[in-house]
C-alpha cells in the first residue's frame, strides 16, 4: 500500500532554475496539497487542489506553480529557483468531509538552492 | 490570523517517563484538530479530535480537546525511545480546501 509518493527525494538546484516535483497518490483522494516546512516553523500551504484539473493558492504560492490532470497526480513546479525556496516539500492528500479530513503525507522532498 | 502554538519547543526525558504536550490555537471557524508524528520523514497521523472532552487513546498515548480554552493535549506514557520525533499539532480550517494550519512542532528525545 504506497499512499503518497514524492519524487525526487533530494534535489540541488542553481538559482535561476527550473524544477517539477511530482506527487502521486494510490488512495483515490480528492483533495491534494502542497506544503513546505522551514526549521522552527510549521508547515505551511503553497497549493491545493479539490479535484482534478483545478488548483488554487495557498498561502504562501509566490514562485511556485502547480498542476493537477490526473486525480492521482499533483505536481509542484518551480520556474526560477530562489534561494528562499530551500525547504523540505511535503505532498498530502485527503478526502473532503469533517468526518474524514485526515491528510496523509508523502515522505517529502529535501530541496536546496544554490 | 489562525495560529496554532505549541510547547514545550523541545524536551528530553528518559524511558519509562511521562510527557505531556501542549498545543493551543486561534482559528475561526474550528473544525478539528490533528496530532501528528513526524520522524525522519513524513508525518504520520495519530489523533483526530472534533468534540471537547473526550479522551482518544492509542496504546501509551492520549490526547484530548478542550475547545472552550482552545487547547490540546498529549499525553505519551512510559515513553521509549520509538517515542522519539516531532509531534505536530494541526488544526482544521474551512478556507484553502480545508487546509491545516499547523504549530512549529515539539521535539521529544527519549534517552535510554
């Protein structure tokens, strides 16, 4: 039983480059988001998605795109990577509903810019 | 602004030892709050707490919601040192696609 899979697990980029990671998961969930967490602080949005070919910004979207075309798949794009988007990326996913919003996570990706 | 504060920020304590942590918040609309434990890597989920008062228990650990003061606890008894991570405290909000907002995290070390 996978759950959530993050690709890649690592990554070093320049400033000024591109990168795409990718978020899978086997659960038939809904909702998918993406995080990054920062030492001494929480996790905190970057995007969402409540369904397959939408998106919206979380709170913190500034140099980051994202797309959802397959219900599975959620991916995090980075078009010119800064230095402040040194961060551990985490993927989540959920079913909508009070009852059931548990999020699970995928086991992050360690991204440092250069 | 929602908020979720934890604390202690970290703690060591030895095996067989009991700990409790402490999470409290300010969001508007609550709809849950979530206790996770974070180790090398991806958070896992621990509790789900909606309704105030009633105690959820796994094994040594426990937590329970008080949503007239706005806060939570955990509990972990005779801790090991499997115990070891960061415990995170998330809450439920309606706005985001009913995203989490979550505090920075207690770092637990259980010594042996």
């Amino acid at each position: 039983n996978a759950g959530v899979t993050q690709t890649p697990k690592f990554r070093v980029l320049k400033t000024g480059q591109s990168m795409t990671l990718l978020c899978a998961q086997d659960m038939n969930h809904e909702y998918m988001y993406w995080y990054r967490q920062d030492p001494g602080m929480g996790l905190r949005l970057i995007h969402y998605s409540v369904g397959e070919g939408t998106t919206a910004k979380g709170e913190v979207p500034d140099g980051y795109n994202v797309s959802r075309l397959k219900k599975q798949n959620f991916l995090l794009g980075l078009e010119s990577a800064a230095p402040s988007q040194t961060s551990v990326y985490f993927c989540a996913s959920s079913i909508p509903g009070s009852a059931k919003n548990i999020q699970y996570f995928g086991a992050g990706t360690r991204l440092s810019v250069l | 602004e929602d908020k979720v504060v934890q604390s202690p920020l970290s703690l060591v304590v030895h095996e067989g030892d009991t700990v409790t942590l402490n999470c409290s918040y300010e969001v508007t609309n609550f709809r849950s709050l979530l206790w996770y434990k974070q180790e090398k890597k991806a958070p896992t989920f621990l509790f789900m707490l909606t309704s105030s008062g009633i105690e959820k228990k796994s094994g040594r650990l426990s937590s329970i919601l008080d949503k007239k003061e706005l806060f939570s606890i955990l509990n972990i008894t005779a801790t090991q040192t499997g115990d070891s991570a960061v415990y995170l405290c998330a809450v439920e909000a309606p706005e985001y696609g009913n995203k989490l907002v979550f505090g920075a995290g207690t770092i637990l070390r259980v010594k042996s």
